[in-house]
C-alpha cells in the first residue's frame, strides 16, 4: 500500500475518530449525572504516525515509532504505540525553527542533545488537516526551551495558561509583558487554542524566556464547521419559536434557553475551552497533572506587570497564613492607583463580574469546582464566570472568597471580543499599552512591595442571587461540558 493510499486511509480514520469523540463525551455524561450507570472507558486510540517535510516538500525522516505511555487528549483516552507496528501517516509540513525536535534515530524527542529544530503546522486549515494537527499536539506535549530551563520545578512551579482565539494583535502585547515578569524563567507557559492561526504560532514559536507548550482544544468550531459541537446545519435558529422549532424538527428542537432561545455555537465555545482547559492541565497533561503548584488562568488580550508572580506568592503567603480564601486574584476592571494601592490587597466574597481577570487555582479549589461539574455543565449560562459564580453560591458549602491585588497586575487591554464592539477605534491596543507603559515608568518604584497588608475584607462567605444570561439550554452542551472530567469523577468514585 502506498503512502498516498495509507493517508487517504488515515484521513477517513480521522474523521470515524472525530465524530465518534462526541459520543464517548455523552457516555461520560451518563457516568457524571448517573452513578449507578455503567460507563465505556475504552476510548478510541488512533495510532499516529508523523511524515515530515522540510519547505520542499521531501521526506527528512522515516516514519516514526514510538514506545511511551501518552494521553490522547482529544479522544480522553491512554494507549501505547507499539514499536513494531507500522501506522498511519499524518500529513504535517514542517519548517526548520523552534518547536518539534527529532533526533536521528528518528523519533520525536524533547530531551535528546542531538536535535534539529523543527515546527510542525497543518497541511492546511480543513478540519481533517486541523483534527489531525490537534490530535498531534495534544498528544505529543511537546515543550519548547525545556532544555534552555531545565531547573524549573515540575512538582511545584507555577503553571500560566493563557487562553487564545484569533486576536494576535493582543497576543503580541502580551507575550511583550510576559518577557518582563520577573521569575518568569520558572513557569511552564501553556497556550490553549480553539483557532489555529499561523501568525499566532509563529509568534509562540518565538519566545525564548521560559518553557513554552500549546494545546488545542478539540472541539472548536473551526474543526466542527457544519455539525455540533459547531453551529450544525439542522440546529435551530437563534430566534425560532420551540412551537415551530417542534414543526420543523430541527436538531434541538426540544432544548431552547430559559428564555426561548437555542444555542449559537460561537457563544457555547469559549465555556467549553474554559473547562477543558482547566480540566486538561490539573487532570490529563503528564507534566501537570501530578504537580502542586499554583495555575494563573489569563487570556490573549490580558497584560501583565512585572510584579505579578512576585504578587501571586504574597497573596498566596497571607492567603496560608490565613487559611482562607479559594482563589488569589491579580486584580479587577478598576483603572490603577498606584500611590495608595501597591501594597494593598482585599479580602472578598468572589464575584465574577469583578474577579474573573487572571484567577489563579490551586489543586484544591480545582476539586471543588470539579465536584460541582454537574452544575457548572448545567446552569443556563453561557458564560463560564457566571456558572463558576453559580458553583460558588450554590454548590460548594461556602462561597468562594478571593484575595485580590488591590493595585491590578494584570491589565486587561482588549475592548473588542464577545461582550465588546469590533469595529470601533479601541479595537486596537496600541494607545491602551502607551498608557500602561507610561504609568510603569513611573511608578516603577513602588512595584515589587516586601508587605501587603489589607485594605478592605468585607462580604467574605455571603450569598446573593444571580439570573442565569441563558444560551446554555442544549442537553448536547451539558454532555460535552461533563464529559470533560468524567472520567476524573468516575475515578475519585473508586
């Protein structure tokens, strides 16, 4: 058989694998909201086999095997590559630069002195093409510039995983601001994407000052075009009456909103990135998933101060002196007063609309979130701070409290996105960083304080209610979204 024929092959396997990705997240649902249920947990395992190409085009390595234990973390399941088995050939082009490595005896391999680097990108932006890409990188758990800092703490270190779209001209800002945080050189930094966008990893690829890896997420919508997770052709319109929906027997007839309407897959993803995310680097990732440091969870359009991990270790220092508080918080919406606010930090109940920029978790309150998947899944609210401010008041025993910088350390710079207008002139950062950086330069000074002392502690374990903004009524969503840690909660059930 040639090789034209083994990717056809594998290409047809892809795409049996992608679609049968979503049944086996309904199967984990079943588990997650029926205990007595039994579950399949024999999840499918794709052999990968990667054929690489310089800028030419020609083959620069044979086909590669390998003999480790990995997480397929589109599929959820774990498999070994045999060394003896011949397996299907993924079409990945390859450029001479900075992320994949292989050695000569022709097996990927982060570690070995004897490389070449090499970055790997789909053959193109089809969803076969991006299904195998993720499947690769997710699986692989490559490592950028893991040799440059091999002294960084895997059992310990902090972990920042920033969350990325499309934006770049965002990204680029914050990657600027992230070269200048002190003690960054000890942090793994994970990008998690639902795009693939070749500037974007270009630029990825470019960073030098700490150990790199990206993830991406498996379900987005740019590999789900035309069927769920994605907007399906059969999903009902926004605005259809459920009476005519019923009529016209569209694919969701039966689940519109609290408010009677149904899903718009371009809201519904960001909530499901969130928690496989989250879940992915505390439950699935060989190089996170055991470790017990902290996570600082930031976005594409987020820009850090040099200050910020100094920050996270005294927040967190008083937040153990303390024994309070489930999440530390770099800082709200509210513009910087530096005079009066450097070292000063608040004690409060966690509200989402306030505390929902650069949250950092530690393994703990992962678990309480975890535990009350049920809920986070299942509220009817698109928005993933608004189902974790619904876990907080009413799942856990007592409200989530947060310790929060009261000088922000983390500035939120875009003012285009899913709440925002994209079309009007603060769409670009350009005058948002001038400002930053103006105030950075003068009041550099009182970064960096020895002691933080309380400014405000008050609504510390109170409880209020919050309305549900919908677009989360599809019972397809809420199994997708469980499906997620079912197989965490089905082993902590044993």
């Amino acid at each position: 058989m040639n090789s034209r024929r083994i990717l056809r092959l594998f290409k047809l396997i892809v795409l049996l694998v992608s679609g049968a990705l979503v049944v086996n997240y309904v199967r984990r649902y079943m588990m997650a909201t029926s205990p007595s249920s039994p579950v399949d947990t024999a999840d499918s395992d794709p052999h990968l086999q990667i054929d690489v190409y310089d800028d030419g085009g020609s083959v620069i390595h044979p086909p590669v095997r390998k003999t480790e234990d990995i997480d397929m973390m589109a599929g959820g399941g774990r498999g070994q590559y045999d060394s003896n088995e011949e397996v299907g050939v993924v079409d990945i082009h390859v450029d001479p630069d900075i992320i994949v490595t292989y050695t000569h005896n022709n097996k990927l391999d982060n570690s070995s002195s004897n490389k070449q680097h090499v970055k790997l990108k789909p053959k193109s932006n089809s969803p076969v093409d991006l299904r195998e890409f993720s499947l690769i990188l997710n699986t692989e758990h490559l490592i950028l510039n893991r040799e440059k800092f091999p002294n960084r703490s895997a059992e310990n270190g902090l972990i920042i995983v920033v969350q990325v779209h499309n934006r770049a001209e965002y990204l680029i800002h914050l990657i600027n601001s992230l070269r200048s945080v002190q003690g960054i050189e000890d942090v793994l930094l994970i990008f998690s994407h639902d795009y693939y966008n070749a500037k974007i990893f270009d630029m990825i690829h470019t960073i030098d000052f700490c150990q790199v890896m990206q993830i991406f997420f498996p379900f987005s919508m740019q590999i789900y075009e035309n069927t769920f997770p994605g907007q399906s052709d059969n999903d009902c319109p926004r605005n259809l009456k459920k009476v005519d929906a019923l009529k016209k027997a569209c694919s969701n007839a039966q689940y519109p909103d609290m408010y009677g309407h149904y899903r718009e897959a371009v809201f519904t993803m960001t909530k499901h990135h969130w928690f496989w995310k989250v879940s992915t680097v505390f439950e699935e990732l060989p190089m996170t998933r055991n470790s017990s440091g902290l996570v600082l969870l930031i976005e594409e359009d987020h820009y850090l101060l040099p200050d910020a991990i100094h920050m996270i270790y005294k927040l967190d220092a008083e937040r153990k002196r303390r024994s309070c508080c489930e999440i530390i918080s770099l800082g709200d919406y509210n513009s910087p007063v530096y005079e009066t606010n450097h070292n000063k930090m608040d004690i409060k109940t966690w509200e989402s609309k306030a505390h929902n920029m650069a949250m950092v978790l530690d393994r703990k309150t992962w678990t309480k979130i975890k535990n009350c998947a049920n809920m986070f899944c299942r509220y009817d609210d698109y928005n993933w701070d608004w189902s974790l401010q619904q876990v907080s008041l009413n799942c856990v025993k007592q409200p989530f409290t947060a310790i929060i910088s009261k000088l922000p350390r983390c500035v939120h710079i875009g003012d285009c996105g899913m709440h925002h207008d994209s079309t009007g002139s603060d769409c670009n950062p350009t005058s948002r960083i001038k400002s930053i950086t103006h105030d950075l330069d003068e009041y550099k000074r009182l970064l960096f304080p020895e002691k933080v002392m309380v400014a405000n502690q008050m609504g510390s374990g109170k409880k209020y209610k919050i309305k549900a903004n919908g677009g989360w009524g599809d019972i397809r969503d809420h199994a997708l979204c469980l499906g997620f840690v079912g197989k965490s909660l089905e082993k902590n059930k044993n």
